[in-house]
C-alpha cells in the first residue's frame, strides 16, 4: 500500500504509523455529556468501503487524515490534519480550547 | 574538569566494496530551522543568498546550503546562521547530533534500495533533491548530489548501525553481482 504525503509525495506504507480514526479531530466541547464524550472515546464505525483515518508520516513529522476504501485499498484522499483541524476550528469556534 | 576531546563518529571512513564506495562526511556546521508559526524566515536568509526551501527541495549558494527536512524544517548546512534568523525561527545547532555519510558508486542506487522503500527511480528521487524517510529502521534524511552519488544522514547514536546496514549491502550488492 502506497499513501501520499502531502509534503513528500507517494510513498510506502512502512514509513506511516497508525493513529485511528478521524473523529479524533472532532472532539466534543467539554460539557456535551457523558454520550457524547462515551462515543468520542469508545465507539468506531467498522466500514465495509470509505472510511477516514489519520496517519503519521514518520519521516517529516506530518500528521495526515486519510479517506481510503477498505474493499479496494485504494487512497481517495490526503491532507494535512493541521488544514483539517483548521477547517474544523472555523466551523466550530465554541469547540475551541 | 575532565578535558573531553570531541570524537566524529566514523571518522576516516573510506571503504570500497565492488562498485560501490562508503565514505565519512563532514557537512560543516548544521542547524536546524523551524519558523515560528505564521513567520517567513526568507529575509533572515537572505544574507546567504538563500530561501526556506519548499518540501525535497535544497538550495545552495556562496558555499552554504539548506535543504528541506521535514514539514516545516529545514537544515541550514555549512554556515553559521544569520544573527536575525533567531527572532523567527527555532534554531538548533545539530552538529553533533547527526553523522553524515556519502554513499557513491554505480551500485550506490542498488545498494541503498535494499535499506528504503523510497522509490530511487531519478524520475521520482531527482538529483539535486532531497527526501525524509528511512533506512530499515532508523530515521534519515537523504541528499541525492549525483545519480549515482548520495549524501545520507541519521541520528549521530545510529553511526554504527548505518555503516553496518550499508556495508553489509555492498557486500550483498557485491556478491549478487559475482553470480
Ligand atoms: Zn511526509
């Protein structure tokens, strides 16, 4: 399996470390409750199809989400979670630390 | 106060096995350059003729060079850093914290090929580039100078495990090649 770094270009899985699913970006604000924060923390869908992870490029130190399709293997996208958690702040300022 | 003498790890390395050449590297001063979040460091690089590089990129004038290495870092090579480059970047003197080897040779592809799963095609790793990745399990930062001609760094403690793995693949390139 090849993933595409978004500084370094195609390159061979043995140089990622697995982090888990997206939604760890998506943290719940601090008073949401305890379903909100039981989901966060424990409950993970398992698809058949395109799911969203985040990875670690070793190398160059860059945290990366992934959307990828577990049938197939096959990359759909990258980008640098610093740009995600970007996204995500400006969506959600009261979600803010 | 002991007087401690400073060592270079592999110093006076020059080993040639079959097409392939290992030697020791002194790369002069090296310092790392981070820019502080939001700050362009490019002014502050000016005096040495040079720009914070975009990623695998390195850029050399008047004898200093920097070469990208990480997402936002770069290693300044073979000069002192400019005094204004403190107020915008996070310098480290990694010096000593690295040891640098120069891998040369008609073989030298060949053999790092059996360490990286970095694709060494110069359609994908050109010469004058440089990329972050790793050499079995040990982080390295690679220059590629030549075609045939490389310039690999890893961490100063890994010395001895770099010039084992890349001797140990000469010699396997090497023997491969006597078949
Ligand atoms: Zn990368």
């Amino acid at each position: 399996m090849r993933i595409p770094c978004p500084c370094c270009g195609s390159r061979d899985r043995r140089e990622f470390t697995y982090y888990g699913a997206a939604v760890f970006l998506d943290r719940p604000a601090p008073d949401a409750g305890l379903e909100a924060w039981d989901g966060y923390l424990h409950l993970r869908d398992n698809p058949a199809g395109v799911t969203r992870d985040l990875w670690y490029h070793d190398p160059c130190a860059a945290w990366i989400e992934v959307e990828r399709d577990t049938l197939t293997h096959r990359i759909l996208s990258t980008h640098l979670v610093e740009d995600a958690a970007a996204a995500l702040r400006a969506a959600r300022p009261e979600a803010q630390p | 106060m002991a007087d401690l003498k400073p060592t270079v790890p592999l110093a006076g390395l020059n080993e040639a096995i079959g097409r392939a050449r290992l030697a020791a590297l002194d790369p002069g001063r090296v310092t790392s350059v981070a820019p502080w979040p939001g700050r362009n460091v490019d002014a502050a690089l000016a005096p040495l003729g040079l720009h914070f590089p975009p990623p695998g990129t390195v850029i050399a004038a008047q004898g200093a060079r920097i070469a990208w290495a990480g997402r936002q870092l770069a290693f300044l090579i073979g000069a002192e850093p400019p005094a204004a480059l403190a107020g915008v970047a996070a310098l480290t003197d990694q010096s000593d914290g690295w040891v640098w080897v120069h891998l040369s040779g008609a073989d030298a592809s060949a053999v790092l090929a059996r360490l990286t799963p970095l694709d060494l095609r110069p359609s994908a790793f050109a010469v004058g580039t440089v990329a972050r990745t790793v050499i079995n399990h040990m982080q390295a930062l690679i220059l590629r100078g030549a075609e045939d001609g490389f310039e690999i760094a890893v961490f100063a403690s890994m010395a001895g495990t770099l010039h084992h793995e890349l001797t140990e693949a000469m010699r396997l390139v090497a023997a491969r090649a006597r078949i």
